[in-house]
C-alpha cells in the first residue's frame, strides 16, 4: 500500500524509518524528523514531499528512495543526504 504523512512523525532520541511497497507522500501539513536520521522508502512508486513540509535527519543520515519519481521540498541534515529515483528522475521543489 501507499503512506501519506500529513501530520508531524518525529523522535528525539532515535532515527525514522518509513517503507511503502507502493508511494510514501510528505503532505504540506506534514514533516518528519528523527535525532539520527531519516529513511523513506516507496519500494514500486513514487516518493513526494509537498512544497512546506520538511524532512529532518537530525546528526544522522538521510536516504530517501522511490521506485519511480522522487520529488522533494526542504531537506535537511548534519549528517549525509542520498536520493535515488530507480525508474525515474529526482525533481527538487523547493531548491
């Protein structure tokens, strides 16, 4: 199935791991945020994250991977950023 994060997903003292056998979706009204990084996964589909929303590794890492199209918004991190878009193309929004 698909995930759609339209309200705030965090953790202070760990990392974030989202996977989605088909799209993961980061609404406007959505970010997510872990202490020691982020990884969201959409194994078969796109990953989108709306222009407003944030993504947040904290001192972690971030990898953000779609099977198809990533489109991206506002990330950030202290730690190291990997984007890959397996059957498609990585399209930043918000840049």
């Amino acid at each position: 199935g698909s995930v759609e994060l339209a309200d705030a997903l965090s953790t202070s003292d760990g990392s974030v791991e989202v996977t989605a056998e088909a799209d993961i979706v980061v609404a406007a009204t959505g970010s997510v945020a872990g202490a020691n990084g982020v990884s969201l996964t959409a194994t078969t589909g796109d990953l989108t994250q709306a222009s407003g929303s944030l993504i947040d590794g904290g001192t972690g890492d971030v990898t953000l991977s779609a099977g198809t199209d990533a489109k991206l918004g506002r990330v950030t991190t202290a730690g190291a950023v990997s984007v890959s878009a397996l059957a498609g193309a990585v399209e930043l929004a918000d840049a």
